[in-house]
C-alpha cells in the first residue's frame, strides 16, 4: 500500500501544481492583454493624428493647385479675349455653349 500511497500523493501534488501554473498563466495573460490593447490604442491614436494631419495637407496642397490652374485657365482666357476681341471684351462674361450653339 505505501506505494500507491506514494503515487497518489505524488500525483494530487502534480495536480495542484498544475492548477496554481494555470492560474498564474491567466493572470499573465490577462495583464500581457492589456497591456497590448493599451499599446494598440496609443498605436492607432498617433495613426489616426498623422493621417488627419496628412489629409488636411493633401487638401489644402489640391485647393491651392486648383485656385493656381483657375488663375492660369482665367489669365489665359482674358488674353484669347484681348486677341480676339481687343480690351473691350477683357473683364466680360462669355455664357457656355449649349447643345451647340453660341
């Protein structure tokens, strides 16, 4: 009977200890979990600061290429106007064509 015994105890304390291990691994687990999701939450604040701030640039660098190639399509125009029509004609409005017709 001693070993049987022996071989019980051995194995309640294998039992135990592999109880406490899980323990302690979920503990582990669940602070290593928060400590990743604050991490990806600091990671996608500063994403998310660099890309607004990237936008705003792209959009502000668009509206000034626009308001440049309005200034030039205008310049150009006033200056087919001065050749077609001479000064009189500068400053005017000419309507779209529509379907064709002037």
């Amino acid at each position: 009977m001693g070993r049987i015994t022996d071989e019980m105890t051995r194995l309640v304390g294998e039992i135990q200890g592999g109880h406490r291990d899980r323990q302690q691994m979920i503990q582990d687990l669940r602070r290593n979990g928060a400590e990743m999701q604050a991490g990806f939450h600091a990671a996608h604040a500063e994403m998310s600061r660099r890309q607004k701030k990237a936008l705003r640039d792209f959009v502000t660098g668009m509206e000034d290429k626009v308001c440049g190639l309005l200034d030039g399509f205008a310049g150009d125009l006033a200056g087919a106007r001065r050749a077609w029509g001479g000064d009189e004609f500068v400053g005017t409005h000419v309507p779209p064509h529509r379907g064709g017709q002037p």
